[in-house]
C-alpha cells in the first residue's frame, strides 16, 4: 500500500512535467517518431534477402545505443520543459493582442485535434463564409465602377459559367463511376452565386 502512494505522482509533480506552452513540439515530435518507427518496420518486413544482415546490425546498434539512450532519453524531456519555462517568463513581456492570436491558435489547434481536418474546415467555411460573399460582392460592386470591367465581364461570365457547369457535371459523373478523388472535389455553387451576385 504504501508503495502505491510513493509511485503515483502528486498534483503538484503532474503540473511540472506537463508543458505549458511547447506542448505541441512533443506531440510532434511523438507523431513523428511513430511514423518511423512504422516506416521502419514496413521496411524491415520487406527487407527480403537483406533481413539477416539487417537484423544483425540492429543488434548492433542496439548494443552499443542502449547505454547511451538510458542515460541521456531524459534529456531532451528535460531541455523542452527549460524552454517551456523561458517561453512562460517571456509571457510576461508579451502584448495581450499577441497573447489572444496565441490562444486562437491554441483553440484551432485543439479543434483540429478533436474534429479532425476535415470537420474544422467545414466549420470554418460555415462560420465566414457569409462573410466572403459580402466581401465578394463588396468587390464585385467597386469593379463594376470601372469604366472597362462591365465589358469585360460580359465576355469572360459567360465562357466561365459554361466551364463552371462542365466542371460541376465531370465532378458528379466520376462521383458516380466510384471514382474517390471526386469525394474531395467541391462542385461550385452556381445557382448560389448567380443568387447573391443577382440580389445585389
């Protein structure tokens, strides 16, 4: 019993060893170490002839880096938690529009990790795109001002609707064959930007 109080780490112990700031370059760095790792052992398997000689050097190696390893594996742990201390006494300095660009980016970074890619962009394009469209008709509105930019639209629009729609039917017809690379093509919304561009 009294073993299991000495090996569990107090609070206290927990708040030091995790990472305040740098958090992220340990995550990549395990991510990155994971990928060899996998890499690595792909390609021992398929080593073929070569994997004696293969497994004999690993040996090898091992011998002589295992002692290496076990006396300096803390190291790095050890200069990462250094540097997550200098950044949190820079922090101090740092100006608060600074600081709350910092922790968007922490929030993006957390929203990517839970939603994965796929989901944040969705939720990213959810959330500005009515923005962009004010924005793009803001634009459209001033451009229509210049003297030459209403002929020039009158040529080009209609060239562009017509690749527009070819783009949209090649799209869903390779959709339709099982093609996978149409799954992560967007079709462009041709009614919607006829509407909005329309409306103003």
């Amino acid at each position: 019993m009294a073993a299991e109080t000495e090996t569990q780490p107090q609070p206290q112990q927990m708040e030091e060893q995790e990472l305040k700031y740098l958090e992220f370059v340990q995550f990549a760095t395990i991510q990155a170490l994971m990928r060899c790792a996998i890499l690595y052992s792909y390609a021992k398997e398929r080593a073929g002839p070569l994997k004696p000689g293969v497994d004999t050097v690993e040996e090898a190696v091992k011998t002589v880096v295992a002692p290496v390893y076990d006396r300096f594996h803390l190291v790095p742990v050890e200069i990462l938690k250094y540097a997550d201390r200098k950044v949190a006494e820079l922090d101090r300095h740092v100006p608060s529009n600074v600081k709350k660009v910092s922790s968007q980016a922490r929030s993006v970074v957390s929203d990517v990790r839970r939603d994965g890619v796929s989901g944040f962009a969705k939720t990213v394009y959810s959330k500005y795109e009515p923005t962009a469209e004010q924005c793009a008709v803001s634009a459209w509105r001033r451009l229509n001002q210049l003297p030459i930019f209403p002929h020039v639209t009158n040529a080009v629009l209609p060239k562009a609707a017509y690749c527009t729609e070819k783009y949209n039917e090649v799209v869903v017809s390779s959709a339709e064959k099982g093609y996978r690379v149409s799954n992560y093509l967007p079709l462009v919304p041709t009614e919607k930007i006829a509407k909005v561009f329309s409306q103003n």
